[in-house]
C-alpha cells in the first residue's frame, strides 16, 4: 500500500493557458475558412464541384458535374443572341473607373499562367452570385478575405488558373477587381470566351441582395455595356446559360425586371450616356 501522500496539483499558468486558448481558436477558424474556400465561389446547386479544368477558348472547362444531393434548377430559355455581332473593342489590362483594384486585397498573382487565356473582346455579359452561405458584412477587411477565400478555392480546389470572374460587388455596394480584364474567365461551362463575368457576393437563393447591392450593380453593368457596346439582349445570368440555380431566385428575379422596359438596368443606360443599347 502505497502511504506516500498524493501530490497537490500545481497551480495552472495563466500564460500558458491563455496560448492554448489562442492556439485553438486559430486552428478552429483555419479549419472554418478551408471549409468555405472548398466550396467558394458560384455553385451549380449549393456547393457542387465543377471540374478542375481552367476553360479554353470557349470550348472546355468551367462549371462542372450537378451535386447529387439537390436537383437542377430547370434553365431560364435564353433569349436569341443577334447573329453577325459587330467587332468588339479590343480588351486591354486597364481596371475600369471606380473598381478597387485586385492589389488591395491580394498579392497573389496568376497561378497557373500557362492556363489561362486572353479575353481578345466582349460581346456579352454573365451575371452570378456566390451561392455559399449569406454574407452581409459591409467592411472593406470582411470582404478582402471572403475574396481571398473565394480566389484560394478556386485555385487550390477547382484546380483554375485564378479567381474565375471579372469583378464583384459587395454588401456595399463596392465593385472590386477580380480576374484581370485582359483573361479569359472561369465562371460558364464552355461560354467563357468573350464573356465579362461579374458576381454579386451573397448567396441569392437565401437572401435577398440589398439595396446598395442592386444600385451598383445596375450603374457598374450598365458602364460596361456601354464600354463594349454589348447591348441587353446580350446581358444574361448564369442560369441562362446553364442548369444551375446561380444567380439564386432572388437576384434572378431583380435582374429579370431590370432588364425589362423602363427597368433598373434600361434607366441606368440612359444615365451612362447608352439608351440605344436598351434596345437593341
């Protein structure tokens, strides 16, 4: 029998407690970001994986196999594209008016630079939402790293050559710069070329976009077409074009209105100096 007296407890270092509290909280929040970058981006059906192929010439790649776990959303017809499209303007590596420039929220540049493509014109524009988990946080460090989230997974988890659309707009309102203008994007199964891919952060099928959201996006969509002369007949969302529930319901439903007469987007051409493109 042992008659040795137990041995007090030695008194716990705050010190050393207060480091494994920090170290665990940073390895929990790491673990939440990898989860989110795995599914970043414009899902097909809530967080499908496209294949990891950066698209070509607007013949491979770019969103990929639906989840099975939720069924398609059955495509919205597209409407006719006008045959015989006029020579765009060539597309050249200038950030366009009032976008916060890609530098702001990344130093990391073209990953894959042998997989990527120039975007040689615009003829037509794709709308998207991100289609993970709602997000309204309005803070210029909030979306710096939900753009980096979005960028590292499609980069490390789709295997693309880097962030697959053109711009972003944010809960504020504020238009950042993703892929530069002068590649190709990554954000329609083999519909990528000569397509500006821009993308309202939020998942649209769960929440509606806000109001700063929508202004922005109807004044930043309006000075592209006019930048390229596309006109709204060629203004489409991703679901349009593809089976897939992007941009979500309830961007959908705004963009279906604002493209019809006397709508948001019409009344932002007039204001950009474009009414003829509303018609045409």
């Amino acid at each position: 029998m042992n008659t040795q007296p137990e041995s007090q407890p030695q008194a716990a270092n705050p010190a050393a407690l207060l480091d494994a509290l920090l170290a665990r909280r940073a390895v929990l929040q790491a673990g939440a970001l990898l989860g989110l970058a795995a599914v970043a981006g414009c899902a097909n059906t809530g967080g499908s994986y496209p294949d990891p192929v950066e698209p070509g010439a607007g013949v491979r790649g770019g969103e990929g196999p639906l989840s099975p776990q939720r069924p398609a959303a059955t495509p919205t017809p597209p409407r006719p594209l006008p045959s015989g499209p006029a020579p765009q303007p060539q597309v050249g590596p200038v950030t366009a008016q009032g976008v916060i420039r890609r530098s702001n929220w990344t130093r990391a540049g073209i990953a894959r630079p042998g997989d990527i493509y120039p975007l040689r014109s615009v003829n037509r524009i794709t709308i998207h939402h991100e289609g993970v988990t709602p997000y309204t946080a309005t803070s210029e460090d909030a979306t710096r790293q939900r753009l980096e989230i979005i960028r590292r997974g499609h980069v490390t988890v789709r295997g693309w050559a880097d962030i697959g659309y053109h711009y972003l707009i944010d809960p504020a309102g504020r238009v950042w710069e993703g892929r530069p203008i002068q590649y190709q994007g990554a954000h329609v199964k083999d519909q990528n070329e000569n397509n500006l891919g821009i993308m309202v952060i939020g998942n649209f099928e769960r929440q509606l976009p806000n109001a700063a959201q929508t202004a922005s996006l109807d004044r930043f969509v309006a000075s592209q077409m006019r930048q390229y002369r596309v006109p709204v007949s060629r203004v489409f969302t991703h679901r349009e074009l593809a089976p897939t529930e992007c941009p979500g319901r309830n961007l959908q439903r705004y963009l279906v209105m604002a493209r019809a007469n006397g709508g948001s987007l019409r009344v932002a051409l007039a204001a950009a100096g474009a009414p003829e493109l509303a018609f045409a």
